[in-house]
C-alpha cells in the first residue's frame, strides 16, 4: 500500500509541515491506518523531488508527537494508537486559520466569513452543482 | 551585507569556510572579501548575477585558482596546500566545457578520468549512463551543452566524492533530463549525506532540494542563511497605508525590498512577525496579509533591494 502526499511547492508552508500536514490528511481520510507502513525516506524524496533531510525531518517530528514509529531495519509505520479525531482536529484548524487569513486579506471580519460559510453551505446542499459553478466565476 | 539579513551561519562542523576571500583579474574585482559557509551535508545554492563571484569560488575551493588574499578550507584542509586531497574529495561540475579532452569519444574519456579515481565505482557509473541515456561512442566535441553536461555529471559523481560542486548543472538540459538529474541527486545524497554546493539562475529548479542559500552580489555575500531562518524571518506584508506613510522609524533597517504605490504597499521585511506586525501597525498601517517568501522570491527581493539603496 502507498499513499500519495501532494506538496505544493507555492504553499506558504514550509515542505516538511507539508508532509507531516498531507499524512494528517491521510489518517483522517483513511488512506492511512494504524500500523499502515510510510514509504522509507529516499523513497518519498525522490517520489516528491525533495530533499531526503526534509522527509527526515517531518518524519522527526511526527516520531516526536507519536504519529508513526520507526522499527529498525523495517522502515516506518503509523502508530497503533493513533485517533484520527484527533488530527482532524488539528486539521481543521489549519483549514480554519487559512481561511481566516484570506478572509482579513480581503479586508472581511471573522463573524462575516463565518455566516457566509454558513450561507454558502445551505445553498450548496440545495443546488450542489450550481452553487459550484456561481463560486468559482 | 544588507543590515537586516544575519549571515553568520552557525555550523558547528562547516565543510566549507572562506574566509575574507579576495580575487583580481587584472583590475577587475571577482571576488570582494567573501566570507562563506556551508554546513556539513548541507544543499547549498549560491545565487547572484553573472559576474559575482559563484565560478571563482568554485575554481577557488578546487585549487584551480588561487585568491589573491583570505582563506579557504574544504573538510579542514586549505585548497592551496593540499589540493589533490580537497579535490579527490570533491565532485566537480564545472560551468563550461571540458577543455583539452575534445577530441576522446565519451567512453574513453570516462575511462581516462575513472584512472584518477581509485573509488570510481563502475556499476553505478554504468546505472547513470544508461539512466542518462549517455552514447559512449560520440566524441565529446560533438555533444550539445546538455549532453556534455550528462557526461560531467557521471564525472562528478561515480567516485562517491562526500562534495559536490555543480556550477550552473542544469543548464542546456531538457526538462525530463533535469527531472532525471534531480532525481540522481536526491538518490545520491540519500545514500551519501553528502555536501552539495551550487550554482544557478534557476532557483526554483532546485528550490526543493535546497537547505540553505547564499545570495551573491559583487564578489560579497547579501545574505547567507538556512532555508527555515528564510522562511521563518523573511516575510512580504501587504500593506493598506495612508496616503504620506514613510513606514516605521523602528524598521528602517529590516525593510529588505519595497514595492508598489500608496494606498496599497508591499514590503519584504526581515524580523520576528509579530514585532514587525505591530510595528507597522503602531506606524499607521494596515497589515493585510503577511506571506512567507519561495527561495527565488527570496532571492530576487535581497537584490533588487540592494538596487533601491
């Protein structure tokens, strides 16, 4: 099994919160299970055209919050304790504090952005396909 | 040195230390005290604009020039002395063509060089030239830039030297041969923890392999820095600002570049954010968003600021 991590090299995060973003992603998703194996370091670089002390260093990270483990000699796994609900959570935040960013960017409040997501939301459920059309013109 | 930008790298075991390094050709000025650092088994990109120094450097840490004064150390040897020993270490990739050996068909010219060698390592050179897609029969003479530039790469490479020096290596390539080169690249480091010191006009081609980066100007270093500290402390504000703002008196040394017309400014500033924010804010500013910098963003604002000085 592998997943696929998508890096976007005009984020404005930096590549390894990436990474450890993109496999947030897949254990909330579920591509990513406990004790699901992560591709080893050289693999994901070269797969993704990154430096490999940049995969070593999220996979650092996420070692440290005990999101995967190593074993040696077998390569890199999920750990077996892992809650998804958990890194929804954070998640969400970050979708939450992108969104928010944009938001002030374009000179909106917080209360506007919130009830027009609500807005936007009822009218998506009604008319999915249109509402997606309006929205991007 | 752009006040603003820190450029005292920390290394606690640098594999290559210049120091004051100073170099003439005839009255022209190629290098103007430059003091340069690079990690051991850092990815190191040195930009700056034709003329500023990046090739010196390079034939410098090889001993195939020598400074006129200042130092050089490469794993703790000075070229100057012991320049079989630094370059037995290191891969070049040099800017230019091979001279001298033009007439050799490639096959042969592989040969001659892996005799230098004694770690050249056949199967691997074997992987990259069928990777590379190398013709061993044609005579180097005839080979396009981007050919001959895949030849150099099997040169640098296969005697698993613990530096790389590459002095402009992607140029004349096609772009599935640069995904190619890359790819070797990462592969070789992932196996090697190898230094790599480079050159380019393109950043954003090795943007992704890169772990630090140099800014060159005039034979001097701008900035010098680790890819994080970059991102972390250099920063564009988009500004909403009344119409006779002058920006903050208490970051008239941290604004690197500034562009646009009021009402609305951009501004790259190096700092903490938090401080610069409120900064700008207590000076009469809106702060409309606040965006880290690519490393070629990055690049071309510490040059063009130095042009606004």
């Amino acid at each position: 099994m592998s997943v696929l991590l998508h890096i976007d090299p005009s984020d404005t995060r930096p590549i390894y919160i990436q990474i450890m973003d993109e496999i947030r992603r897949a254990l909330v998703v579920k591509t990513l299970g406990p004790d699901s194996p992560l591709p080893s370091v050289r693999q994901l670089a070269a797969d993704l055209r990154i430096n490999p002390n940049t995969v070593q260093q999220a996979y650092r990270e996420l070692e440290r919050e005990g999101l995967i483990y190593v074993q040696r000699g077998r390569g890199t796994f999920v750990s077996a304790s892992v809650k998804p609900e958990g890194e929804k959570e954070t998640l969400t935040m970050i979708v939450a504090k992108n969104a928010l960013r944009e938001a002030h960017r374009h000179g909106l409040e917080a209360d506007e952005l919130i009830s027009a997501i609500k807005d936007m939301n009822s009218q998506l459920k009604k008319a999915p396909d249109e509402v997606s059309k309006g929205a991007s013109e | 040195m752009i006040s603003a930008i820190p450029s005292d790298l920390e290394a606690g075991n640098p594999a290559i230390v210049t120091r004051d390094l100073m170099k003439f050709y005839k009255k022209n000025r190629a290098l103007n005290g430059l003091d340069l650092t690079v990690p051991d088994g850092a990815v190191y990109l040195m930009v700056g604009p034709n003329g500023s120094g990046k090739t010196t450097t390079m034939k410098i840490l090889l001993d195939l020039i020598r400074p006129d004064s200042g130092h050089a150390e490469v794993f703790s040897i000075s070229p100057a002395t012991g320049g079989a020993r630094v370059r037995a270490a290191i891969g070049y990739v040099p800017e230019g063509r091979i001279p001298g050996y033009e007439w050799m068909q490639v096959g042969l010219l592989l040969r001659h060089h892996s005799s230098y060698y004694p770690s050249w390592d056949s199967d691997y050179a074997d992987s990259l030239i069928k990777n590379l897609e190398i013709d061993l029969t044609r005579k180097f003479r005839k080979l396009s830039k981007g050919e001959s530039r895949r030849v150099q790469l099997v040169m640098a490479l296969a005697h698993f030297p613990p530096l790389l020096l590459l002095d402009e290596p992607m140029d004349g390539l096609d772009p599935l041969a640069r995904d190619r080169v890359i790819e070797i690249l990462i592969d070789y480091i992932s196996e090697t923890s190898a230094t790599v010191l480079a050159s380019t006009h393109h950043i954003a081609e090795l943007d992704k392999l890169a772990d630090h980066m140099g800014v060159l100007f005039e034979g001097k270093l701008l900035a010098q820095n680790s890819r994080e500290e970059i991102h972390t402390s250099l920063k564009k504000y988009l500004l909403q600002v009344p119409e006779d703002w002058d920006g903050s008196p208490d970051l008239s040394n941290a604004v690197v570049h500034r562009k646009g017309t009021r009402p609305e400014t951009s501004w790259e500033i190096w700092g903490d954010e938090t401080y610069v924010t409120e900064q700008l804010k207590t000076a009469g500013a809106m702060v409309r968003s606040v965006v880290p910098l690519r490393l070629e963003e990055a690049a071309v604002a510490i040059l063009a600021g130095k042009e606004q000085e």
